[in-house]
C-alpha cells in the first residue's frame, strides 16, 4: 500500500510536470507562430519548430490534465501517463530547436523532460492501486476546480510573458527574449503554486 502510494504521488507529481511543459510549447507556439505581413520584422524560427509546438503543447497539457482528473482509475490512468510520458520525452528532444536556448542551459531544458517522461512512463507499466480515500460525489467538484485553475495560470502566464516582453521569445527584432531570464522557469513555479492549490483544496 505504501509503494503503491508512492507510485500515485509520484505520477500526480510528475503529471503536474507535463503540464508546465505543455504551458511552456504552448507560449512558444504563440511566439514562433503567426503569418509574416509584409515589412515584418520576425527573426527566422525553424520550421520544425513552428510545426511541433502547437502538437506538443496540446498533447502534453491535455495529457497532464486527463492523468490528473483520471489518477483514481488507475487503468485508464496509466493509459492516460503512458501516452503523456511519450510526449514529455518528445518535447525534451524538441527543445534542441529553440534558438534562443543557451548553450549551457540547454541540456538542462533537454534531459530534465526526457528523464521526467521516461520515468512517466515506466510507473505508468508498473501501475498503482487506486485510493478510494475521497468519496466518489468529490471528485467532479475537483476536476472542475483543477481545470478552472488551470486556465487561469494559462491566462497568468500568457500576461506576464506578455507584459514582461511582448513576445516569449522576442519573435521580432526590436524584441528582447525572456526565454533566458527566467521564463521556463516561471512557468514550473506558477504551476506548481496551482498543484499546492488543488492539494489545499483537497484537505
């Protein structure tokens, strides 16, 4: 019961991960995409860069929120974290293609999701017990309140990468990047404000 415990703790820990990651595709989605008008200023962004961010922005954030409001049905959960894992080890790898990524942070960017979705998916094979601790009526209440905070930090996000440079990875020329002033960063930390949140509210 213990490991199996630890297990669940861990996936919901590392669930919260993927959805940073997936918050994190989804502002570089926003920054890299967009149609170049005529006498704009926008710095070249790989191409590959432009197709995998909205794919890995969606898939890890869905993925994550479905792990987190499935965590109590372990079968579909671990269908649910197997798949996110899988995502999270492809956004590691996709950020290689960020060109404001620096050179000494960049393993850091990479390995931490790869190590993060391999670990995902091997409990998500290993499996857990599901915990019947909440009583079933609770647990609508609290996939509601999980997705209403969700899309707040989204918006919170979105704000300040917005109010701090105007663009989260400073696409235009006049721009300057917040990619390497804390950015990702930022991002973990207002996610991780939101799982204590949820945690509280679980109390």
């Amino acid at each position: 019961m213990v490991w199996s415990r630890a297990v669940r703790l861990t996936v919901e820990a590392l669930a919260w991960f993927a959805v940073a990651i997936g918050l994190i595709w989804l502002l570089l989605a926003l920054s890299a995409g967009g149609d170049v008008a005529s006498g704009d200023l926008r710095r070249p962004f790989p191409a590959e860069l432009r197709d995998l961010a909205p794919i890995l922005a969606a898939t890890c954030l869905s993925g994550g929120v479905l792990t987190l409001v499935l965590l109590r049905n372990p079968p579909a959960a671990r269908i649910s974290a197997g798949l996110t894992g899988v995502m999270v080890v492809a956004a590691g790898f996709g950020f290689r293609l960020v060109p404001e990524t620096d050179q000494q942070a960049a393993p850091y960017y990479q390995w931490v999701p790869i190590a993060a979705g391999a670990l995902l998916i091997l409990l998500a094979l290993i499996g857990w017990r599901p915990d019947r601790e909440r009583p079933d009526s609770e647990r609508g209440v609290e996939a509601a309140l999980l997705v209403m905070l969700l899309w707040v930090i989204a918006c919170a996000v979105g704000i300040w990468a917005w109010v701090l440079s105007g663009d989260w990875l400073g696409a235009y020329e006049d721009q300057e990047s917040t990619w390497d002033d804390g950015g990702p960063e930022a991002v973990l930390v207002f996610v991780a404000l939101v799982a204590v949140s949820r945690q509280v509210l679980r109390r």
